[in-house]
C-alpha cells in the first residue's frame, strides 16, 4: 500500500520536539506556583503557547516561572484539571490554569515526578487521569483509499493513553519476539484497515463501516536499535534521523532493525510512548545510564498505569463483565475520538460530548417544530 503523499502539516508537529505537550494531552502540572503550597495534579492541554510568541527550547523546562509575566496567556499552556472520566460531573475542569513549560511534566513519568510523595496525598486528578491510560482514538484523518472489498483511512495521528503520536514521531516499543528492549520506531503512517466490507441493512445500499470481517489500526515505520543484530544495518550517512534520536549514544550508533527498504506495522498495544529527547530528561532529573536503559524510561510506570485503568475505567471493566463464555476479554477502550476517550462534557471554551449533541438536536427540534 502507498505510504506517502501525507499532509505536510503532520510532520511538522513532530519536528517541534516531542518535549512540548500537545492540546488533547494528559499532563501532570504544578498548581498555586505563586504560593507556597505547591503540589501537582493532572491536566488535560486545551491550548498551547501563541504562533506569534517565541518558539520553546527545552531550557524552557528548567527556567524560572513567569507567572506573573503579563504575556502568560500568549505563552502558556491553558491546563484544565482532569475530571473523572466514569463520573457525570465535571467541576473539575471549571479549575484552570495557564502554566509555562517548566511547571508541566509527562503523565508518563508520574512514578518519578511523584517518587517523594506519599499516594494518599496524591492530588485526585491524578488518579481521574490514569483511568484513561488503557484508551486509544485516531486523529487527523487524511485521505481514504480501498478496493472492494477492502479499504484504508490514514491518519495523521492518534492519541494513547496520555499522549498524542504524529506521522513522523519517535515511539518506544514494547519488547517482544520482533523488538529489543530499546527498539524504536519512527512513525510513518498511521492507517486503519477495513478488511472485508459488508453493506448495512435494510437495503443494502450503503456501507459504514459498521459490518466488515475485521478492522484494525496499524502504525507503520522504520525500526531502529542500538543493539545490534547481524542483519542490522548503520543508518546511512544520508539519512538524516528525527531530533528526538539524537543524544542517545551511550550504547553506540543507531542501527535499521531488519531490511532497510521495509516497514514494520504495529497495534497500539505495543506502544510504550513518545520518545522524548535525552535532553529533556536530563531537565526532568530522569536520565539513567545507559542507552538501552533510557530510551525504555518508566516502562513499569505506564504498564502499571494502564493495569490501573482497566481495573478502574468502568467502561472497559462493564464490557469485560458482559463479555461471558468464552470471549476475548477488552484491554483497550477504543475510543471514536478524543472526547470519548476523556469522557468530557466541555473543551476549553467549547461545549462538546453526547449530551450537548443532545440539546442539540432537541433545540433543532424546537426550531423546526
């Protein structure tokens, strides 16, 4: 299947650095920074720092906060704080703030950021946010391709758990028979497959979507280590490898795993998560020695934190309770997009999810009537 011809917008959200958090992401944020009281929850990123301002550097995750700078809302990150996903209410997210970059941390590094603080203190946006850590949804849907009876949507990105994944990002890889630990791969489409399509009742006329043998999303792209194989290969000279690869050369150069001219397709489920560059971690006080050792950073962290998610998302854990006999059970809440998979009523300033969609249709009803 082609794998080109993508937006060229994509791309470059992954070229600004995968330390900077993306609207629709999960993060931890350090609250009251001009109190003396500070403490961290977590948050959900409804919008990011101004066009127009300067662009971020990852020394700007170490500097001073400016919270009194008047230009806060041009170059800060609006973070409301994270609802419970299973509960109707969603006071929560009435309590926002504008934070710089040095009071956001990755939701993935929760272990380590909150390493000195007592679980029972841990603030309750934090436990609100791991729940959603078992869910995935695409985005950015760019182009649809199919012979009957078989089809493709590709997209630009989809949302795992806490984070967002781009075309053209660096993801961290659960081992398995194929991956070492501290394989990677750069993403070059991200596509869900229709396999099989059937036409939807009761005349048969069209199709959804909806009835079709199989569907599944993969990610493509090109394998990397730095523990090498005989089959491996070096990178070339000639190909230039994402900013976030670079600094990760304590275990020598990066290799291409396997055949240099394929692409290897994964499931979400062998997502560890974005791979930030080294440098940031070093301002996040994480990195280990190592090379292997920091690019797999907190795998414990994320596993535990899915775990905790399919145990406590009580979307996951009703359908596993309905799903008797012999059926697979769910490890994953396949959301239709990102405000399913947050369970939110608002975003930022706008009133989204079902229930709005309801009021909707009711005024429309109204309207017409």
């Amino acid at each position: 299947m082609e794998q080109n011809n993508f937006s060229g917008k994509i791309p470059v959200i992954a070229e600004q650095g995968a330390f900077i958090p993306r609207v629709g992401e999960v993060v931890l944020f350090l609250t009251n920074a001009t109190n003396e009281k500070k403490y961290w929850k977590a948050g959900l990123i409804t919008q990011v720092p101004h066009k127009e301002t300067a662009p971020l550097t990852i020394s700007d995750i170490s500097q001073p906060d400016t919270n009194n700078d008047i230009s806060i809302s041009h170059s800060g990150f609006r973070v409301e704080t994270m609802s419970d996903p299973n509960s109707q209410s969603k006071h929560e997210q009435m309590r926002w703030e504008y934070c710089t970059l040095s009071r956001l941390r990755p939701l993935c590094l929760y272990e380590a950021v909150l390493s000195k603080q007592p679980r029972s203190d841990w603030d309750e946006s934090i436990a609100n946010a791991l729940k959603i850590m078992a869910t995935f949804s695409l985005a950015l849907p760019l182009r649809f391709t199919g012979t009957w009876p078989n089809a493709s949507i590709s997209h630009g990105g989809i949302f795992v758990g806490s984070e967002l994944v781009v075309v053209g990002d660096v993801i961290r890889l659960i081992s398995s028979g194929v991956t070492a630990n501290g394989t990677v791969l750069v993403v070059t489409a991200i596509i869900l497959y229709f396999n099989d399509l059937q036409t939807d009742p009761p005349n048969h006329d069209s199709v959804s979507g909806d009835s079709c043998q199989r569907i599944a999303v993969r990610l493509l792209g090109k394998l990397y280590s730095q523990t090498r194989n005989e089959e491996d290969k070096e990178v070339p000279d000639d190909i230039s490898l994402p900013r976030s690869m670079h600094g990760y050369t304590s275990q020598g150069a990066w290799h291409i795993v396997g055949d240099p001219a394929k692409s290897y397709s994964i499931s979400p489920s062998f997502i560890l998560g974005r791979l930030y560059e080294a440098e940031a971690l070093e301002h996040y006080d994480l990195r280990s020695g190592g090379g292997g050792e920091e690019i797999n950073f907190n795998p414990s962290g994320i596993n535990e934190a899915r775990a905790y998610a399919r145990g406590h998302d009580e979307r996951i854990r009703d359908f596993n309770r309905d799903a008797k006999g012999g059926q697979k059970v769910c490890k994953w809440l396949w959301a239709n997009d990102r405000v399913e998979a947050l369970g939110l009523h608002t975003f930022g300033d706008f009133d989204v999810g079902e229930e709005w969609e309801e009021i909707l249709e009711k005024e429309k009803m109204a309207y017409e009537g």
